[in-house]
C-alpha cells in the first residue's frame, strides 16, 4: 500500500484487503482536503453485495464505490468532527443530527453501532475509515481496530505523500511556465517538507554520503549536512543499530536497481546526535541518473516511528501476560483436581491413627502442605 502514489489505487487497494481479512464487513474512506477546507467521502464497499469471491470463505466484496459527497471541516458531519477531534467517534443508532440528511436509513441502520477511525500523521488527520456492527459484535469490533491501529499509520503515509505528489504535480503543469510560477511552485514544496512530518535525505552512491538533509530530518535525528558530510562511509552506518546495518547495505543496493516510479521501504534503528536509539520508517527511491541509466543518487524520507514501536511492544507483552496467564490458570486448575484427591487420601489416613501418634502428625504436615499448595492453585486460577 505504501508504494503507491495514486490515492485511487490506495482506497482500493485498503478497502479490498480490509473486507478479504475479513476486519470489518462494511468500509467507507473519507480523505481530509486540507486546500479546500473539506473532507470527502472516497469510497465506500461492501461484503454483502456481488462482486469477486475471497478465496476460501463464502464472502463477497463488492466492486468500490466512487462517491462524491463532500462536507465542510467545520460542519457537524460526523466525519468532520471525527477529522477536528483526532479521536474515533462512536455512534449507537442513527445519528441525525450528524449524518447526511440526504441519505435514508433503513430499518437495520437504526439499531447498527458505527465507528468512525482517524487516519493520522501525529495530531494531523489525513482520512477517516467508517464502518458499522450489530450490537452484539461492537467488542469484537473494537478489538479488531485496536489491532488494525499500526497499519493505519502506513495508509496515512501513503496518503500524504499520494497528496504531495499530485500536489506538485498540479502545480508543476499549471505554473512551471513562469517565474512567478516557479516562486509558487518552490513555495508549495517548501510548504510541503515544512509542514510534513518526515524528515528528506539525498544520497550519492559514488561519494558514499549523504549530500542533502531537509530541516526535519535534523529535528528527527539532530546531525546536520555539514556534520554528515563529515562522516566517512563507515561513519555514516555507525548511525545505525549494529543489528540493523547490514541489511541497510542490502537495502541501499536494492534501491539503487529499482526503476523510475518505484520505492522501496525500511524499518531500523537510528542513532540521534544525543546518543539515544530511535526507530524510523524510511521510503527511497532513485533520485537521478547518469547517462547510461545507472543510478548516482538516491533520495529518502523517514518518520520517526519510536512511539508506534513502543506501543506495539506493549501490546505484544500484554498479549503474551494473558496467554501465559490462561496457560497458568489451565495448569492450575489441573493441578488442584489432583490435589483434591491427594487432600482426601490423607484426610482418610488421618482417621485411622490416634492424634497423639507420630504417624498422625505426619499426615498431619503433608495435609497441610497440600491444602497449602491448593491455596496457591487456586490463586493461579484467578490470575488465569
């Protein structure tokens, strides 16, 4: 998805593959028009209505509709509010005063639960997903989108710089015959890497170095050009995590075959100037060629996506807490099934000397060890 700088073949492709995972079984798209002030229903598809069978499943997904219906940020659509708040937004029933008033709902969509999911760069919304459930699925449903939340971040890469490309692509054709024009143009992109969140790198495969940083990529990181410029070749991988350096080389050496119009992307650990390990996301693609054709620079962008990183981590540690707390809870209960047994063997035992003797009061320890350890089980049991 992330390859792409066509936001039609982006909706498509994200509506498809959500509906064949089967996430959700209804996905409408709005993307946030930041210039006009709007956002815009883009697609909308369905797994109930014919279109191409999923594989495996009795599923249908149905072709993407193209939709047209715009509203403005500021108004009390709910996906304009969803884009201002930043938040998902959900609804119990048919919200009137917050849905379009030219759509009619029927008898199902009164009793639907809808959830309405910012596509988000930091506090910046760049789209919202929509879909709804029944009732009795909204846990189900939210659980899936809590899942689903690290690869929104890939879609809203994927649709900013689909944006910044048509952009300048827009005002290449319409300005580039002018001097006024080309101000314009350089104001746009200057806007552009400005307000973007990804920091931009120029490498030269000959010098072994990088030739070009944008501003946030100094944010990002905190070296400048002069500082790398100054750095040999091993140098500037000694920026990157041991771990992650040699498939960086690997990775540059791709980049360079990839032809006109194409990316290629990379997750690793960089080294800030202050000495701490950040993760970031990086997509490269040739910048320019010689006259035989063979690339001589390359040019990257990186997101700092150490947060994302941290909290996906946490939500891997939660998951294996409750696994390893439903295992426990089943040995637990397994094993309190054999000490019930253990427990009333000794209990018989018991009965068959005096108090006073020697052999009760060993009974008498062992009892107590195994009422003991059922205690223990039965703690086990309530943490599973």
């Amino acid at each position: 998805i992330i390859s792409s700088l066509d936001i039609g073949r982006i909706l498509d492709f994200l509506t498809k593959e959500i509906l064949i995972a089967g996430i959700f079984r209804s996905v409408t798209i709005a993307v946030v028009e930041e210039e006009k002030h709007e956002i815009a229903i883009a697609r909308a598809r369905t797994s109930f209505i014919h279109g191409f069978r999923v594989p495996g499943t009795s599923s249908e997904v149905s072709e993407p509709r193209v939709l047209n219906a715009r509203y403005d940020l500021d108004s009390e659509n709910i996906f304009a509010e969803t884009a201002r708040l930043g938040e998902m937004q959900i609804v119990e029933g048919w919200d009137y005063k917050r849905y379009d008033p030219n759509i009619k709902p029927n008898s199902g969509d009164l009793s639907k639960v809808s959830f309405f999911i910012p596509v988000k760069i930091g506090t910046r919304v760049l789209a919202v997903i929509a879909t709804s459930c029944t009732v009795a699925a909204r846990n189900l449903i939210s659980r899936r989108i809590e899942a689903m939340l690290p690869l929104l971040d890939y879609v809203a890469i994927a649709i900013e710089q689909a944006h910044l490309y048509r952009n300048l692509n827009i005002t290449s054709g319409e300005l580039a015959d002018s001097e006024r024009g080309i101000k314009a143009q350089e104001a746009v992109l200057k806007n552009f890497l400005t307000s973007s969140l990804k920091g931009i790198s120029k490498y030269d495969t000959a010098k072994r170095n990088t030739v070009y940083v944008y501003a946030q990529y100094t944010r990002i990181t905190g070296w400048t050009l002069d500082e790398l410029l100054g750095m040999d070749d091993q140098g500037f991988f000694n920026l990157f995590h041991p771990n992650e350096q040699d498939s960086l080389r690997e990775h540059m050496q791709q980049v360079v075959k990839l032809d006109d119009g194409e990316s290629l992307e990379i997750e690793y650990r960089s080294r800030t100037k202050e000495g701490e390990w950040i993760w970031c996301l990086s997509r490269n693609a040739v910048f320019n060629r010689n006259q035989n054709g063979t690339a001589e620079q390359f040019i990257g962008t990186i997101l700092d996506i150490t947060e994302r990183k941290r909290i996906e981590e946490e939500r891997t540690t939660r998951r294996n807490l409750e696994s390893l707390g439903v295992l426990a809870g089943g040995i637990a209960h397994d094993f309190n099934n054999v000490l019930t047994g253990v427990i009333g063997g000794l209990s018989l035992l018991q009965e068959r000397f005096d108090h006073e003797s020697f052999e009760f009061e060993t009974v008498d320890l062992a009892m107590k060890a195994a009422l003991r350890a059922s205690e223990l089980a039965r703690q086990l049991v309530t943490f599973g």
